[in-house]
C-alpha cells in the first residue's frame, strides 16, 4: 500500500501556510497501520539499540507496538507537568515561546543505546531537545525513527550530528 495515499494533507492548519499531515487515516486502517510499523522496524534493521524513546504525543503511536514487538523497553519522553516521579527536563525553542520535554531520571541509564521515535520531522527542534536528554543521562542516540519526514526543510543534516536518521515516507 502506499502510504502517501493515505496521509490526509490539510492545508493551513494549525495555522495559515502550514500543510499539515495528518497521519490518523493511517492508525484508522490496520493495514496500512501494521505496513507502517513493520517498514518503520525493518528501517532499524542492523541498529543494535537497546530502549525507544517516543516523544508525546504521536510518538507513541509506533514507540508502543514497536517496543513491545522488538522486545525493548518504551521510554516516555512527555511534555512538561505530566510525569509523577523525578525527572530531568529540557527546554527548547519553538516558532512562538518555548517548549519542555521531561524524562523519569531513571529511565534511562548510562550507555543505554536509545532511538527516538516520533510520527514526523520537520525542523527537528523536538528531536534534537530529545537527543539533549538521552545524553544528559549519559545514554546515546542510536538513531532518530519517523513514519514522515518533510525533507525540504533540511533537518536531517542538523540530527546527523546526533546519530543517524530513519524515516519512512519523505516530501521533499
Ligand atoms: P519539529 O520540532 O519542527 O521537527 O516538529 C515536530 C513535531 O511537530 C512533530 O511531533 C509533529 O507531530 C509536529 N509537526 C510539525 N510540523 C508538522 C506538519 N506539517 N504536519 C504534521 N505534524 C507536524
């Protein structure tokens, strides 16, 4: 199945001038659901990694059935205010303000060889904030996982620094 054909664009939201794509056609039709996480696991194949790390929200969509088919552990990395034990954080720059990810601090521990799965990239602010906490655990990137990819706003050169980029369907 081709998957393009069943990401919904829709123009200008949330705001004017952004094509977003929506991606929940995807989880509506099993099919192209299952496609998805085992192209996105084959996308993996000859990593060795030990945890997914999934970015809330959408990031769990695939960190979820993904980790329990590969037999690793899911760690959330969630938005701030919303994890109960002790966590470490980090802040990052977004169009208008700013944005917080937080980590349980012992969810990942030093050498853990962790990917960071999120359903799209696209300036990679969110990743690279994420590959900021993987590290200030003393854990490293072993990848970043995404079903879209928007190509032509160049962030894959930016995470390259970070480790390699995996993403499943690219608009370029
Ligand atoms: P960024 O930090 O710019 O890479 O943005 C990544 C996050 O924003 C992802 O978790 C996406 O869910 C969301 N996002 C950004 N742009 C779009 C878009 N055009 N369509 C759908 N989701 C988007």
């Amino acid at each position: 199945m081709d998957l393009r054909q069943v990401i919904r664009n829709i123009p200008d939201f949330p705001k004017p001038g952004i094509n977003f794509k929506d991606i929940t056609p995807v989880m509506e039709n099993p099919e192209a659901y299952r496609q998805a996480l085992e192209e996105m696991t084959q996308l993996l194949d000859g990593t060795e990694y030990d945890k997914l790390a999934a970015i809330e929200s959408r990031g769990f969509i695939f960190g979820g059935p993904m980790a329990v088919e590969q037999d690793k552990g899911m760690v959330l990395f969630r938005k701030a205010g919303k994890l109960p034990a002790k966590t470490r954080q980090v802040t990052y720059d977004l169009e208008y303000g700013t944005a917080t990810l937080e980590v349980h601090v012992d969810a990942l521990n030093a050498g853990d060889r962790v990917i960071i799965v999120d359903d799209l990239l696209a300036t990679g602010g969110t990743a690279l904030a994420s590959a900021k906490l993987v590290r200030e655990a003393g854990a490293q990137v072993a990848g970043f996982l995404f079903m879209v990819e928007l190509e032509f706003l160049g962030a894959a050169a930016l995470l390259q620094k970070e480790g390699p980029v995996f993403s499943l369907v690219k608009y370029s």
